[in-house]
C-alpha cells in the first residue's frame, strides 16, 4: 500500500506520472473525496490533505484491505469532477457505482472485525 495516491489516480486517470500540467486540479478533487471518504469513517479522524506524490494510500487505509475499494471510489468520484465522460448513460452508471461504494464502504466501517 506504499504507492502514492495522486500517481495512482493519474495512472486510471490515463495520466503520465512525470505530466504535472493538471496535479493541481487532480488534487483539489482528491482532496474533496478524501472529505467525503472521512464522513463515512475512513481515514484519520482529522482527516488528510494530499499536496503531492508523497502521500500514500496507507495514510488513508492502515494497511487494512477491507477498504481498498476505497481507491476505487476515490478514482470514479475525480474522473466525474475532473474527466466526466460523454455519455449520459456512462456518468450514470459512474453515479450508480460510486453509491453503490459508498453503501458498501460504511457497511464495512460499521461492520466489527473489518476496519482493523
């Protein structure tokens, strides 16, 4: 879980890592979900601000896979904020999955034995 969060999410993205022209907005849309993540108990409970390629994923999960799908939804919530696709059909299959994560993820942060 040592990889970075922002070269992560521009890799789905179809991003290079060394293309910094759009970090800053990739970043503001990271930040902005990790808030959200956060409401839904994931993360530190202060929260977390990613400014650079520094941050990893660890930061946000400890170690603990029963909440990678929170990548997943991490990368649909900024492709919808910063590349939404064309097709109406498409964002909403996107809005759907990302409900769909969102449920799944508060199931498993009110679930016992799953968030350690």
């Amino acid at each position: 879980m040592e990889e970075s969060i922002l070269t992560s999410i521009k890799k789905l993205l179809g991003i290079e890592e060394s293309d910094t022209s759009f970090d800053v907005d990739i970043l503001i849309h990271i930040n902005s979900t990790l808030a959200f993540l956060n409401q839904l108990g994931i993360g530190p409970d202060a929260g977390i601000f990613v400014s650079d390629k520094s941050t990893t994923w660890a930061a946000i999960l400890a170690e603990n896979k029963f909440l990678v799908p929170a990548k997943s939804y991490v990368f649909l919530k900024v492709k919808l904020l910063f590349d939404p696709p064309l097709s109406s059909a498409a964002i909403e299959s996107m809005n759907r999955l990302v409900a769909e994560f969102e449920w799944r993820l508060t199931v498993l942060v009110e679930t016992p034995n799953t968030t350690s």
